[in-house]
C-alpha cells in the first residue's frame, strides 16, 4: 500500500500568539485546546483585525502539537486560532478527512516519542511532516472511515449510558434523602469520628530499623478517585509486618484524600476488594464505618453531595491552588444520619444499578478492543 508523509497531504497552518492585551471581551473568541478529549476554552475575544488563515470555523480539522497532542475536527463555531495548534487545509491531495483524523489519531503516540521540551512537550514540525500514514485510494480511505466512526459511535454510545447510569444513582440518592446541602428531610447528624474508626497512612521514605520487610501494594493519591479506586497503576512499598497489620485494608474500607484540587479536596470511595496485605499512604485517610450506624455506599455517595464538598471547601487549608484537610478535620465531617432501614434500600437500589453497569461495560470493553485492533490493522 502507498505510504504518505502528513508533509506531503496537506498544508499546516499554526495559530497567532495573542499578547495578553489582545484580549478583550467583544469580538470572536480566542480558542485554545484544553485537554485529549479536544475540550475547548478562549482567551478572551478580539476584534481587531486578523489574518483571515487563523480563523476557524465548523468543519475544520485542528491538531493541538504542543501540551496536549490531539486531532479533532471543530464543531463550535467561528473563532480565532491561538498558537500551538495547527488548522489543517488539504490542498495538496485528495484525501477523505475522516480517515486523516483517524490516522493521525493513532499515530500520535508515535509522534509523542520525539517530543522536545523541558517543561511542555511539543512536536518539532519537522518530525510532524516527516511521518508517514498508510494511504490507500479515497475510496478505500472512506470504506475505513466509515468502519471506524461506527465503532467509534459505539464506543461513545456505551460511555453515555454509563453515565446515565450513575446520574441514576445520583438521582435516586437526592429523591431517597433529599437536599443534603439544607438537610430538607430533618435527618439527625453526627461528627464522622462518632461513627468510623479514622486513620492516616504508612509514610513513604520513612526510616525504619527492621531488617525483616515485606514488598506490598499501597493504595497512592492517584489511586483515589472521586467515588471509585483507580487500579491503573498499584504501586508497592515495604514494610514491617507489624505495619502491615497496622494498616492493612478490608473490603468495605473507605478510602479519602488529604489534598488536591479544591474542588475534590476529601474525594472518596469505596475498596471492594483489597489486594491481599494492601496499605495505604499517609495523604490517604482510611475510614472504616461502624456498620451499625451507617453503610459505606451510603457514606461514598454522601462525599460527592454539596454538604460533605462544602465543608471540606470551607476548612481546607489553601496554598498555590492545592487544598488539604487534616485528621481532625476529616473526624469532625457533620454526616446526615437517615435509618439504617433507608440506607439499604439505597444499598439494594444501586446493587441493581451496578449489575447493568457491568453488562455495558463488559460491552464497551469489547467495543473498544475491537475498535483498537482495527486502528492497529489499519495504521499499524
């Protein structure tokens, strides 16, 4: 099959570098690509005048080359090009758009190997032109697009049912319980210290004399997330045996940060299934719940409401946008208490819930395995 440079397809054009009193508030918005899903924020807006290449509009394909590397095609309307982002303009071949975004969506991994940069990476444009995508007819380009975009669609269609499904639960919290933030059914309420033992974790680089150590997992801040555990990447530490016993988890431990963006300050979730003699860090709080008084669903689902994000908000300590809570703050959480009675059939409610997340993400797993082998076969 014909190979292509993406030097050789099309013509990159790369955005004008705004000075800072550029900006303004009337005129067309300034566009800077945020994140890897593409998602979009301005600069403020201009209203001088502007080379007319620099200006985007619906349809156009852009690639962000520096920070965060991406390919997407625009659908938000007409707007100005901020540097480090190329808008392509295909003027030099006949090639279905589609499959280009694809391609360079999966070369890019490629491409990330021969980033330059100290502190943001960023593709020199040489090494940009210079790489190479199988390029069949057009016809045969559109077959693949097509293909993809299906699974693709697919792929998409499973992660918003997965939302779905947990606004669902959300849903059914706020209608079981009410408004936690104004406590609109009149529940009874506690510090959390009244009803979980509290503990911090075991300090990494710790000095300790013990010759006798043991190398097991530890549950790490990345690892905690915002009502789930993150099982990318377990880290392991040793440890003494008395430590390990000392902070080893069980099932049903809630797991909640130290610090972190001020908005998740006190994030929190649930471990199901502890690895056998796994730990914790000391910027973790392990909270294990007297069952008696309150379930840890309950408890999981009660850190993502406004009056256990609002407290934390309001007692954490601040500094260059990092926020952090300490052990007694964390022991002094005002937790709602509706009857255990309630808390179950909250429990039951989202056990069923979870039983059509697995089905769908079982499905989307599939989906997106399929979808990866297909861009391996394609552009491998």
């Amino acid at each position: 099959m014909e190979q292509k440079r993406l030097g050789d397809i099309a013509t990159y054009i790369n955005g004008y570098a705004f000075k800072p009193e550029d900006r303004g508030s009337t005129g067309l918005p300034i566009i800077r690509i945020q994140d890897l899903t593409g998602n979009a924020y301005d600069l403020g807006f201009y209203d001088g005048k502007y080379p007319e290449k620099i200006e985007i509009n619906d349809g156009d394909v852009l690639i962000s080359w520096s920070a965060s590397l991406g390919v997407y095609i625009w659908n938000r309307g007409k707007g100005l090009l901020n540097q480090h982002i190329f808008k392509v303009v295909f003027d030099k071949c006949e090639v279905n758009k589609q499959y280009f975004v694809f391609a360079v969506k999966y070369k890019l991994k490629e491409m990330e190997l021969k980033t330059h940069g100290a502190t943001m990476k960023h593709i020199v444009k040489k090494d940009f032109d210079n790489t190479v995508i199988p390029f069949p007819t057009v016809e045969k380009q559109a077959d693949i697009a097509y293909i993809l975009s299906k699974i693709e669609s697919i792929v998409e269609f499973r992660k918003q049912e997965l939302q779905q499904l947990d606004d669902l639960i959300k849903a059914r919290f706020v209608e079981m319980f009410g408004d936690m933030y104004l406590n609109s059914k009149g529940w009874p309420e506690a510090k959390l210290e009244s009803m979980a033992d509290v503990v911090s974790g075991i300090t990494k680089g710790r000095k300790t004399k013990a010759e006798d150590l043991t190398e097991v997992p530890y549950m790490a801040v990345s690892n905690v997330k915002d009502g789930y555990i993150d099982w990318t990447t377990v880290k392991t530490i040793e440890a003494t045996q008395q430590e390990i016993e000392q902070y080893r988890l069980l099932a049903d431990d809630v797991l909640m940060t130290e610090g972190g963006d001020p908005d998740k300050v006190g994030r929190g979730a649930i471990i199901k299934e502890p690895l056998e003699n796994c730990i914790h860090q000391n910027h973790i709080f392990r909270v294990r719940l007297d069952e008696s008084m309150i379930l840890p669903e309950f408890f999981a689902e009660y850190l993502q409401h406004q009056r256990s994000k609002r407290y934390f908000l309001g007692c954490a300590k601040q500094t260059t946008g990092i926020a952090s809570i300490n052990m007694t703050q964390l022991r002094a959480l005002p937790v709602l208490m509706p009857p255990l009675s309630k808390q179950e059939e909250f429990v039951l409610f989202k056990a069923q819930v979870n039983k059509s997340k697995v089905a769908v993400q079982k499905a989307l797993d599939e989906t997106q395995l399929l979808f990866d082998s297909l861009m391996q076969e394609y552009f491998g």
